[in-house]
C-alpha cells in the first residue's frame, strides 16, 4: 500500500486552518501533491512547502489520481466538483475523490451518480480532532464508500490520520461525524447556558467551574471549552463558531430526512446561531458564551 500511496498523483483542495496542515503532513511524507484555493496566501505556502499548483478545479482533476477535497460546507464541494470548470471535467476515469470534510449525507450521494458517469469514485472520510492532530497526522478518519474504494484510499489516508474506521456505505462517514459533532457543540451549548444561569444567579464561577468537573457534570467541553479557553479569554479557533453551527444545522437537516428527533440539536443551533449573528463566527465555539457575557472579550 505505502509503494501504491507514492505512485499516485494526489490533489488537494481547501487549504483553511485544517487543509493547510493536513497538506503539509502530505508533503513530508514524500506524496506528490498538487493543490488548488482561492486563498493565494495558502497556496503560496503549500508551493513553499514543495506542493505543485493548479489554477482551477479542473486543473487539479487534469494532474491527479486522487483528489481530497476540505472545503468549507457542502454548497462549496458540490461547486467544486460539478459545477462549471470542476473536479469532474479534469478527472479520468478511474479517478477517486476523498471528501474529508464534514458536508453531510446528502451531497455525498447526489454527487456519486454525475461522478460514476464519468467512471470516477467517491468516498466521504470526515476527519476528527484538531489542527495539532492535522499537524502530526493524529487524526481519526471516518470513511464511507465502497469497501474496495476505501480500502484503496486507506493508505494515503493512514498518512493524515492514526485512528482510521470505515464505516459502512457511502454517507456513512458523514453521519457519524455529524452525530460527533452534533453531540459535542451540544455538550458546549450547554455548558454556556449554565454558565450563563451561575453568573446571573451571582454564584461563585471559580468554585462552578471547580466543582462541576469532578462531578457527573464533567465533559469534555466544561474542561477544555468553558474552563480551559473562555474563561481563560482565549477564543482562537480550534473549531469555529461558523463550522459548528453549519454541522449543527445539517445534523439536524438530516435527522428531518430521516425522521428522527432533533430537539436538542435544534435548542443547540440557537445558540450557535445567536453567535454568528453577534458577528463571532470565526471564533472559537466556546466563544457562544460572549452572547451573555461579552466582557469576556476583554481579557482577549
């Protein structure tokens, strides 16, 4: 498999705060790499970093065996790959596209019928944890597709993630992802609720946030999120206000396709949704705690 990874032509597209990375991970590790994004500065870096460059996405189709797309939301790869000058005019036959990011399963599966019309493969393998994991290639990978085509992307993928799962059909890497997501921007919605009921109560928030985390109300997002970036002032981004709300919300478009209950991911997207509108979409999602307590900022 690493002897096939070195032979392919791999193209990458969306170069933001994890993309970046993730090529950077590629290009050290010998991949011959060419990438593509609207952002010059990015591509500029990645050139630095060895990577060839494609003015378009179907450029980048033209010089690749694979592509890996990271683009910001499913309206932006649905663009990219078949919309005019995309991925799907440049690629062969044969070809295979890896969405890593998360976009939900709705584009995935409407874009596998215009791509195998033209003998080209997707699989969706959303991506987890952060920008440092995207740094070492600690990632974990959720993959979905055909069991051929994943076990086929496996090793270029093995090079950006340590912790590799497939999942099931296609849409199924994007499903779970979105439940992980759904689950964790939940967890931190609730977090700023109740921070935001201490501190109008006049409670003591040094004693909550000591307290809560040694009791059943620990989580991941009390710890690092509330305790460990907010109250510390720090809202740079590990995973954007923006990006949470936008996974939120096609949790919950999906649990409407499906028929399933979406009360608490619908109570979440408010929250996420009222910090977007505050204008704190690029910062961090612990950031949602600001729409009660914008003198936080002050200690930015």
């Amino acid at each position: 498999m690493a002897r096939d990874v070195a032979s392919r032509r791999v193209g990458f597209i969306g170069l933001g705060i994890m993309g970046s990375r993730m090529a950077r991970r590629l290009l050290a590790s010998g991949v011959d790499l060419t990438v593509c994004d609207i952002d010059a500065a990015a591509v500029r870096a990645a050139a630095d970093a060895g990577a060839k460059v494609a003015e378009s996405p179907k450029g980048l189709g033209a010089v690749s065996d694979v592509v890996i797309a990271m683009l910001p939301n499913p309206r932006i790869l649905e663009t990219v790959t078949v919309g005019e000058d995309g991925l799907i005019a440049g690629m062969a036959a044969g070809g295979l596209l890896v969405d890593m990011a998360t976009d939900g399963i709705s584009v995935v599966k409407r874009l596998e019928e215009p791509l195998a019309g033209k003998g080209i493969r997707i699989v969706d393998a959303p991506v987890g944890r952060g920008p440092a994991e995207a740094e070492t290639g600690d990632l974990f990978v959720l993959m979905g597709g055909r069991p051929e085509d994943c076990e086929e992307a496996r090793g270029l993928l093995s090079l950006l993630g340590s912790d590799i799962h497939y999942c099931g059909p296609l849409g199924a890497g994007q499903a779970i992802k979105l439940v992980n997501n759904m689950v964790s921007s939940t967890t931190m919605a609730v977090v700023a609720e109740g921070y935001a009921l201490a501190r109008r109560a006049g409670a003591d928030i040094g004693l909550m946030t000591r307290l809560l985390p040694s009791s059943a109300a620990d989580s991941w997002q009390l710890r690092n999120g509330l305790v460990g970036k907010a109250l510390a002032g720090d809202f740079s981004p590990r995973f954007k206000i923006s990006l949470a709300r936008k996974d939120v919300a096609l949790a919950v478009e999906m649990a409407n396709e499906l028929g399933s209950p979406s009360d608490m991911g619908r109570a979440a997207l408010n929250w996420y949704e009222r910090g977007m509108a505050a204008g704190h979409g690029d910062l961090d999602r612990a950031g949602i705690v600001l729409t009660e307590d914008p003198d936080l900022l002050k200690g930015r």
